[in-house]
C-alpha cells in the first residue's frame, strides 16, 4: 500500500471526509518524507511542523463532530516562499527578509487556511522569484529530484520538488514568464497559470502590469484544480481581480478531445527550441494529436515578443526592487540586479514601444481561436541543467541574448496573458521529466483544464507519455 502521502490530494480529501483517515496521520507521513528526502533536495526550507500537528488534531476534530468541513480540510501544503504566511517566516530568497515573519495571511494563502488547508511549511524559490533555477543567497539551491545536481526550474522550484516527491498533496506557485510552468516540466508535476484576475494578487507591485499571477501546482489535474478553488476569488486591491469565477467550482469533466480544435507547434514559431526537445515533443504530439477533431501543424505570431517581454518585465523589477538593488546591490542575487539594470536602460520611448507590440500580441492571440480552442507546446526550451549555474547561456550553440532568452516558451504566451496548464509528459533523452502545455485565450481557463484533464488520461496510457516518478529510494540514500 503507498504511503498516505503519496495518494492524490483529491483522493485524501475524500478519505478524510469519510473517515477512512485521519489528517494527524496525513500529516506525520508528509513530515516523515520531509525528512527522509529533503536532505538531498532542500525543498521546503521553513517548516511548521509543531502549528501543523496542532491543525491537524483540530482538522480531525471537526471531522469526528461531524463540522462542515471545507474543500482542503486536513490537506498538508507547501506555500511558496513569496507569499506572506502569518505567523511563518517568509524570506522571498533575500538575505535582506531572511528572518522576516508576516503578522498577516497574504488574501490567497488566507483562502487556504479558510478551506482547512494545514500549511507545512515554506517552499524555496529564488530571490523575488527571479529566474528559473530556484537558488537564493539565504537557502541556497534546490535540487532536482531526478538528478539532485540539476536544477528543478523556477521560480516555484521548491513546490514542484516538494510535490514531486511526496512531502506534500499540493502547493502554491506563481508564474510570470514560466515560474509554475518550468518547474513543473521539470520535474514531473502539474502547474496551471490562469487567467489574470481568476486569483487576486493584491501584492503585485505594479497593480495595472497583468502578467504576475499566482497558480496552484499538483500531482494531477483535478489536484491542482482543488487548489484553484480555493485560491480563486475576487480582492478590490487587485484591479484584475473584480468578480469571482464560478465556472471554475462546478466538477471538472474531461472534454471530449474528438471536438476540440489543437495547434501543435514545436516552438511558438520564435521561441529558443532545443533540436532535441523540438524531437522529442513532435513525436510525443505523434501520440495524442489523433485524439483532436483537429491538430493543425502551424505557430501563432509572437512578433516582437521577445523585446516586449524584457522592456515590460525592467519596468516591473525597477518599481519593484530598484530602491534595494541601489541601496543593497552587494546582498542581492545576480538575476535581480540584472533585472533592474536591464530596466533602467530602456527608454520612455521603449517603453511605450513595448506596451504597443504587447496590445497586438494579445489581440493576435485573441483571433486566434476564433478558428481553434487550444494551443500545445513544449514546457520548457531544453533538459536541466546543474543548478550551480545561475541559467542557460546557449542552446545548440546559439548564445542566449539575455539570461532569460531561453523560457520563450513560456513567457511568449504572457504577453498574450494566456492561461495555460503544463502536465507531464514523460522523460526527455536525458533522462529527465518532460512536460508540454495546453493554452487558450484568457478567460478560456475551464476549457483548458479539462482539455488538459482529457489529454493527461491519454498520456497516462503509454509508457512514453506518462508522468514518471523519483527515485525515492536513491534520495534517501
């Protein structure tokens, strides 16, 4: 019999409601794989073992009264280390708030704990979530759970190692240029980047800039979406954020893919590709793309992307940390300081350039599906790679213009403020966790779940194709 913390969140949550379980013994299991695996992976960097024990006899409690019990009641979750927990340390990757503690629940991690949701602990990421291998100067790396020396991906790196290993059910993430979406492909794992506003985030630092959202990560579809429930939810301080989306709490079905029109596109038709993951991603598409009415080989038009995305993004950084890295440059992590720098070049007419190829990228992406209902692609642009480095500097070859030129794949789709899920999709010629994802326009956020749903039960019946687990036995060793 597997471990309890290896069972689906979905799956536990129905056995505590009956009974079946206890939420003290879900959370000594989850505990218990922390120890005996993080050592090797430095997942889950603050642990709140004691509070989440204490939760957990109160979960089981209201259980044994028979009390309205919520959509996570008893489910252990890693929070990652952006989000403001009260009461648990919340370091963001900085040495400058690397023994800062939040009086006050961030809104979405709120949301949480209301739907009985047991915070375990806190899941690494790099400084202010700055690029894509989760490495900060307080924590240090995280490793990947396939091969300890690679990196996981970022910036949510912690929660998809954490999940991928079992030392939680579910975790939080965010996502600006791929930060729940890498991580994800990299390891094994389920990220969904929704629409902006479907999950309020009254934090970010520039409120009118759309492209920061939080997400949830899983094990499976229906996993991940179980936590989209309850993070979703309207908050007056997020301007995206105006109106709840109910279309979202209703039950997932799978849809039915001989109806659904697919793009397939090995690349986005400009982002940096790998020759070995552009192969190995049309041979997987060779597996699924004759369950679709319609799987048409061509790219949506990312014009000028890749210059609208680094503009916009210097714009962010500068609001965000352009004091710190001016005050604190010798404390901070190169990509944060690279970020700024960037920044603070451009222009005011860059900017306003920017802001132009930005608004036709997504009215592009917008007549887009007037003749198909989702886009699918690769997850990520190339295997990972050690996490000693700070990020790819080349693919085949080609220099790497910026240190973030290679997650074209993900942070295109962005600037379309698409909403995207990536699932696993096997393992790569390296060995490693392989992922692709499933978009559509904003808003379309029900439909590419369950397209995403429909094609994860498609995956899961061919060796190829389905989501490969750790070693867990060689990371305890």
């Amino acid at each position: 019999m597997p471990d309890l913390c290896d069972l689906t969140a979905s799956e536990l949550r129905r056995m505590i409601g009956r009974k079946d379980i206890s939420p003290v013994e879900l959370v000594d299991s989850c505990i218990d794989r922390i120890e005996s695996v993080d050592g090797a992976l430095n997942a889950m960097v603050t642990k709140s073992y004691d509070r989440a024990r204490s939760e957990a006899r109160n979960a089981e409690k209201a259980v044994l009264d028979g009390g309205e019990l919520g959509l996570l009641h008893g489910i252990p979750i890693g929070i990652k280390d952006l989000e403001a927990t009260a009461g648990i340390r919340t370091t963001s990757g900085s040495k400058l708030y690397a023994e800062h503690v939040p009086a006050k629940d961030q809104g979405v991690v709120a949301n949480i704990r209301e739907a009985g949701g047991i915070i375990l602990g806190k899941t690494n990421t790099p400084e202010f979530g700055a690029g894509a291998n989760t490495r900060n100067l307080v924590f240090g790396a995280t490793g990947n759970p396939f091969d300890p020396a690679r990196t996981c991906g970022g910036s949510s790196g912690g929660s998809a190692v954490a999940l991928a290993t079992g030392m939680v059910p579910l975790a939080s993430g965010s996502d600006y240029g791929g930060s729940l979406r890498t991580p994800a492909s990299f390891c094994g794992v389920v990220g969904i980047r929704p629409s902006p506003g479907v999950i309020a985030a009254e934090g970010r630092p520039v409120g009118l800039l759309p492209f920061s959202v939080l997400g949830p990560m899983g094990r499976t579809v229906d996993d991940a979406c179980l936590l989209l429930r309850t993070q979703a939810g309207p908050n007056p301080h997020d301007p995206f954020s105006t109106s709840p989306v109910p279309e979202l709490h209703s039950p997932l079905e799978d849809a039915d893919l001989g109806s659904i029109r697919a793009m397939i596109t090995p690349d986005l038709g400009s982002a940096a590709m790998s020759e070995s993951y552009r192969d190995i991603f049309l041979n997987r598409a060779g597996i699924f793309r004759h369950h679709f009415a319609t799987a048409i080989d061509s790219s949506p038009d990312f014009t000028d992307g890749d210059n609208c995305f680094e503009v916009l993004r210097g714009v962010n950084f500068v609001a965000a940390h352009g004091d710190r890295v001016r005050d604190h440059r010798d404390r901070l992590s190169p990509n944060v300081v690279d970020n700024v720098d960037r920044g603070l070049a451009y222009s005011l007419g860059d900017v306003a350039k920017a802001h132009l190829q930005q608004s036709r990228i997504a009215r592009a992406w917008l007549d887009l599906f007037e003749d198909i209902d989702v886009v699918i692609c690769p997850a990520a642009s190339s295997t990972p790679f050690p996490h000693d480095q700070w990020s790819i500097s080349e693919i085949d070859g080609t220099p790497m213009e910026t240190y973030m030129r290679w997650l074209g794949i993900t942070y295109l789709p962005t600037m379309a403020l698409a909403c995207s899920v990536a699932i696993p999709c096997g393992l790569d010629h390296a060995g490693m966790p392989f992922g692709i994802q499933v978009m559509s326009a904003p808003g379309n956020d029900r439909l590419v779940v369950e397209v995403a749903r429909a094609l994860e039960s498609v995956l899961a019946g061919h060796d190829a194709t389905r989501r490969p687990i750790p070693d867990l036995a060689g990371l305890r060793a």
